[in-house]
C-alpha cells in the first residue's frame, strides 16, 4: 500500500488515492503530490538569501529597524539567536536584544550567519 499523506485542509488520515489524486472522503479536498510538496517548501521560513531558517539559527540584521516604542533603531549587523513563530502582521521570528527586549522580526530582514 502507498504512503498516503493526511489530508492538508483537515488533517483526516482517510485520504486515499484515485489516480494521479489524494482525495479526503470527509472535506472533499483534492490535492495532487506535487502540489503538496510546493505547499510544504513554501511553508518553511527563509531569510533574505533564501537559506532555510531554523529555531536556534544566529542570524544578523541586514537593515536598520525603527523599535516602536525603543530608545533607537536596531543596527546593521546586529547579531540574534532566532525562535520561529507566527507573530503578528506577518513577522515570523521572535529574539532577544540587549537594552531592547523580545521583539518579532521579519525573515526578510535578516541573513543567517
């Protein structure tokens, strides 16, 4: 029997094969492997150069950010150990700086080091 992935819309474990399709009999979602293989590579975080981002990662700051509410902007070359969440307004990373806090960055204003 194939490796049938679970259904990505609802998670049943139902799913079966009907030709080139996954099909789930409980939400009706039809999805083929290729399309599941390009949802799941672009589910993963990247930083600026497309490196793939993991928690724990040390990555540097490539622009100065404005801190709303801070003392002053961070700077370039900033260094951070970096934990992947799902922030808010679309920041997907969450670390530590000195004289600042924990703040939510964007993947796109980092590289990792």
């Amino acid at each position: 029997m194939a490796n049938i992935p679970n259904c990505p819309q609802c998670q049943s474990e139902y799913a079966y094969e009907d030709g080139n399709l996954f099909v789930c009999p409980e939400c009706a979602h039809e999805w083929t492997a290729e399309s599941q293989k390009e949802a799941e590579e672009s589910a993963k975080t990247r930083d600026v150069n497309g490196n793939e981002l993991q928690d724990g990662d040390m990555v540097t700051i490539i622009k100065d950010l404005k801190v709303k509410g801070g003392s002053g902007p961070l700077k370039v070359g900033t260094k951070a150990k970096i934990r992947l969440v799902d922030g808010p307004n679309g920041h997907n990373l969450e670390s530590k700086f000195d004289g600042v806090g924990t703040l939510y960055i964007k993947s796109e204003y980092v590289k990792k080091i």
